[in-house]
C-alpha cells in the first residue's frame, strides 16, 4: 500500500499556499522551485487538486495557484484524496461467493466480515487525516522547522511576491 | 493508495485455516478450490505468509499450509504485513530540503511535520488490523455468513479431510 509521490509534493505545496496573503498565487513553475521538483510532473498534480476543490487556478500574467478557502477549512485528507482519490484502499471481489459454499448473490444479506474489518481501518486512517486541517500543519511546521528554514523561506516569498 | 489482491485472497485462507483441525493441513490446489481463485498465483501469496511467518508449510503427500499459532494469536495485520509489506504508506522524500530553503541534513533535529500527520495516520490504520485476530474474524464469518454458506463449507471440509 503506497501512496504516490505526488501526495507529498501536494501537501507541501497546500501548506506553503496558506501562507501566501490573500489575493495573491504561486504560479506551478514557482511552486516546483520551492520544492526542489520538476514543474511538469508537479503541475498535474497541481490539476488534479483544482479538479478536487482545493486550489483554485487564477489565469493571466499574475495568476497561479490558491486555496480554495481559508487553510483552517480545509484537512490533509482532503488534498491526500485529490491526489489519490477516493477509493477504499482494500477492493472486496466478493470472493466467498466463488468456489463450492458459493450461493445466489441475494443470500448474502450483510457485507463480508473481512470487508468490514478493511474498510474500518480504511475509515481510521482517513479519519486522522481530517483531523488535520492545513492550518495546523502551518503551525506545526512553523515551530518545528529549523529557524534558519523558516527565515530562508520568508526572503523566498517576499521576493517572489515584490 | 490500494493494497493487492493478495491480501484479501490470504485473509480468507487464513480464516479458513483457522477452522481446520490441529495437525491437519489445506494444499494449496484445496485453498484455490474453496475460494475459487487460481492456485499458481495463490500459492506465491501462501508462500509470502509462510516467509512472514504466518502459515507453515508441511512438506509430503499429506502436507500443505496451516497456521503457525492459534488464530487467536495472529492478527489481521499480521497478514496484511506479509501479503504487502510492512513499509508505511507515505514515503518522505524529505524535499523541505530542497529548493532555496535548503540548509545542510544535520540542521534538520526533528522530522517534517508533513512525514509526522501521514505516519499517525498509517499507525491509526495498522492499529485498527492489529485489534482484529484471525479467531475474532471466524467468529464474525461463523455469525454473518448465510447459514446455507456454512453448511456446504462445513460439507467441504469434511470430505476434504476424510
């Protein structure tokens, strides 16, 4: 069970746009600068959480990428199902309804039990990630990242932003 | 993010050797007949958990698979780890040290925040598995299933083992 790269180029770039002041983008090749990755690769992903309702895609020669709404009201989940979407990460294929104690599918009134156990654990690991809204990973990256970081990242902004 | 088919092909063998009696085995061809799943790929998912120490296998005529332990003593999770790893979910690429914040490893003291969320919500996910053994799932099967179900499972076995 492996999430796909891109989970962690858009969380990073979701925390990173909640700093950004109101009315203001990171356009995709800005975005990928900061984060040390190629823009091509980073700018579907950057789709695919614009088809979610995450960011919003401003055009024209200022434009680029903002939230969608204040980083508070929106969760870590959110972006991790933009990007990985939203399907359970166990399939049941339904397979006690094959071999010899196979019945018509109508006799089987209550979801598998092993389904059920999957499908929980599924719930509890989506459930953290909505227990995280962006904010809160400001936050937590503002006091945890080395200072030096922090103050690399803030001339970054200011200068882009100018 | 989606596990294997495996996982839910050695779930189900691992339920249903639960309920085969000490000393006796299942083969492999008998596995893939009761769950109506090809043998060739069901047997590199058997030979997974008997690596991971979950089943053994018992060599000769008479031999195939059983379980290691009692089911009361594996869980779910042990399974699942067998069948798709124990590597989490969420791979850190670390890329808070790239780009133009970037400060040499050592001035990194505690891990990204980002890799801190998606590890909680990786153990919240095991944590659900490991809660759950092999003999709670029988329990469950024994009273969810369709009773037509058991029976002819019942049935199944016992000529198997006659």
């Amino acid at each position: 069970m492996r999430l796909s790269e891109g989970v962690e180029w858009g969380i990073h770039c979701a925390t990173l746009l909640a700093v950004v002041p109101p009315e203001r983008t990171l356009s995709a090749a800005r975005l990928a600068e900061y984060h040390g990755v190629p823009a091509p690769y980073l700018t579907k992903h950057l789709q695919a959480l614009v088809r979610a309702g995450v960011l919003d895609s401003v055009p024209g020669p200022r434009g680029g990428f903002r939230l969608v709404r204040p980083a508070a009201d929106l969760t870590v989940l959110d972006v991790v199902e933009a990007i990985d979407g939203v399907d359970p990460s166990f399939t049941c294929t339904e397979i006690r309804r094959r071999g010899p104690t196979r019945l018509p599918a109508r006799e089987y009134g209550v979801p598998c039990s092993i389904h059920v156990v999957m499908d929980r654990a599924d719930a509890a690991w989506r459930a953290e990630l909505q227990a995280v809204s962006i904010a809160d990973l400001v936050r937590e990256v503002v006091q945890r990242a080395p200072a030096r970081a922090l103050e690399k990242g803030i001339g970054w902004m200011q200068e882009v932003l100018a």
